[in-house]
C-alpha cells in the first residue's frame, strides 16, 4: 500500500482519497435505502464486498423491494455489470498474475478504470488503479454497513441529493480524458444515444448500446491520419 | 422505499442465492476482458479503441444515471446538480467541491420544491 502510494504524486493521490471517500457516502444511501426497503443490515454490507459494483447492488435491491424475482433482480444486475467486459479488455495490464490477479480483477470498476486510462506510465497506472480499488473495496462495504444501521436518521436519501454525487464523480473523472476532441463528439453522441433507447430497453442495455457509437471515433480519427 | 416491508423476510434464500449469482456472475465478467486478452495480441490501434470504448461506456453511464431513474426522467433537481459539479470540474475545482457542490445543488433545490 505505502509502495503504491510513493509512485503517485500528492493531488493524484488525494483525488482517490475523496473518489473513495465519495463512494462511502453514495454507500451510506445504498445501505439506508436498502434497510428502509426490508433488508437485514447485513445485506448491503455482503453485496457491497462480494459484487462491489454500485449501480447493480442498487439495482438489485430495488427490484426485489419492488416485489420483482431474484431471477429477474440477477439478470437486471448481471446487465448492468457486462460493461466490465470492455472494462477488462481495456485494462488487462494492471490486474496483476495469480492470486493478486483474482483480487485486482474483482477491484475492476467505473472508479478503478478511469484513473488507470487517465494514466500514462505502466507503474503509475497500477498504482492508481490498485490503490482506488483498495479504498473502494473498503469504504463502499463500510459505508453501506453505516447507512444500514443508521437507516433511519438518512431515511430520505434524496433530500440530501446524494443521488447526484455518481454520475458527478463519473463526470468529473473523465472530463480529462474528453479534452480530446473526436473523442468529444463521440462520447455525446454515445450519451445522446443511450438517453434516446433509456425508456425502451432494461437498464443495463441503453449504456452497451452506446458502444454503437464507436465508429464516429474511427472514421474521425482516420480521416485525421491519412495525409 | 416501501412502508410494508418485513424487516426479518428479507433477504429470503431465493434472494440470497440471487446475490450470490450476481457476485459470480459480476466477477467472471470481469475475467472475460483480461483472459481474452491473455490469448490474443492486439494492435496498437484496437488498443486505442478499447480505451475510446470505455471512456464511452462511462460517459453514457453519467448521462443516464444522471438523467433517468426507472427509464423516465429524474426531474431537474439531480441533473442540475450534477451540471454544477461538471462545471465546477471543467474549471479544474478540487475533487471535494465537485461532489458537494452536486450533492448541495440537488439538495437546495429539492428544499425549494423542485423535483
């Protein structure tokens, strides 16, 4: 740990400190809506350590606090989780090898994977990403186990607009890498799309589906690079 | 969430076996990316590309969880918090600040009524 942290300077190491710390409180919401939804306190604690995957967990206990089936509880987490895939994909190279390999895959998240593409060098990127994954694994748990047992006194999640705090550390964290301008438009374009199929398809689906605008990026960049 | 809910039902092992799915499920999603990779070298150009790929992914995540919630729309009181962070964080605010000013924002604004 102390290793990791020696390879990334202060403000990098900071911004993980309060990613983490952030998830904690978006983990306190997690944990009161599931207590208040009619789980055992316990739950959103488990889940919070064996999927550690926020979106999905909230998902989940929300289908069954709506009276839906596990079955379809699984298969609408599941969905939500396939962009893991691509996640992989793009960061194979920080996961490290056998045992290690096992923890730093199920490290893999939004959070993780964006501060390890934001870096450029091979042993910084680890670090970031392992050093966020550890925190997060840390403080999402926690933090649910918090809210769950003080899930009465944040009751009303969204009085306190912890709603908003997800997609503004999504946001904030890849604003960087948008400077880039073909990367720009396709990423509206992506968003502008899974808005559009949002109310027709399951969750899950609508954020795959915005993959379709990958070609946007190729045919931009390769009219860039051809002299 | 709901008022009627029994506090000892839930999780029932149906539910419990459901979570457990997920937990598997979730992380042999996440060894797909890494074992593929680990059987086929991929050019330069398709290693940009799986990166564009996730920056997309993310950006369409923001945008919905954003906008949505149950496939309509939130209300304006969650983007527009969300606005207030993404604009504290273009102009390079510390991390903190983004996610108070998102959290205060939509806070202030449900006080005042909005939804």
């Amino acid at each position: 740990m102390r290793s990791l942290a020696r390879t990334l300077e202060n403000r990098l190491l900071r911004d993980i400190v309060l990613v983490c710390l952030a998830v904690g409180v978006i983990g306190l919401s997690y944990g009161a809506v599931a207590v208040t939804s009619g789980f055992a306190w316990w739950f959103p604690a488990l889940t919070g350590v064996l999927v550690l995957a926020a979106s999905s967990e909230f998902l989940f206990v929300g289908i069954i606090a709506a009276g839906g089936s596990p079955i379809a509880a699984l298969l609408a987490g599941l969905l939500v989780n396939a962009r893991h895939l691509p996640f992989g994909l793009a960061v194979h190279d920080v996961l490290g090898r056998g045992r290690r390999g096992v923890l730093g895959t199920h490290l893999m998240n939004d959070e993780t994977v964006v501060f390890a593409l934001a870096q450029d060098e091979p042993e910084r990127k680890r670090a970031a990403y392992w050093l966020c994954g550890l925190g997060i694994l840390i403080c999402w748990p926690v933090g649910a186990a918090l809210g769950a047992l003080l899930g009465s006194a944040v009751r009303d999640t969204d009085a306190l607009g912890l709603d908003a705090m997800f997609p503004a550390v999504i946001l904030a964290l890849i604003l960087p890498a948008l400077q880039d301008r073909p990367l720009r438009r396709t990423a509206l374009a992506a968003a502008a799309l899974a808005l559009t199929v949002t109310p027709f398809l399951p969750a899950g689906l609508p954020v795959l589906l915005a993959l379709a605008a990958l070609p946007l990026f190729t045919l931009r960049t390769r009219k860039k690079a051809t002299p | 969430m709901s008022d009627t809910a029994v506090s000892d039902a839930v999780p029932l092992p149906p539910t419990l076996a459901a979570m457990l799915a997920l937990a598997a499920g979730t992380f042999l999603l996440r060894l797909a990316g890494p074992a593929l990779r680990a059987r086929y070298t991929l050019p330069e150009r398709a290693e940009k590309l799986l990166e564009v790929s996730a920056v997309l992914l993310l950006a369409a995540l923001a945008t919905t969880s954003a906008l949505t919630e149950d496939q309509a729309f939130t209300g304006p009181a969650r983007p527009l918090g969300v606005l207030a962070g993404g604009v504290l964080a273009w102009r390079r605010a510390p991390f903190l600040a983004v996610v108070l000013a998102a959290a205060g924002t939509t806070a202030l604004l449900r006080l005042a009524g909005v939804p």
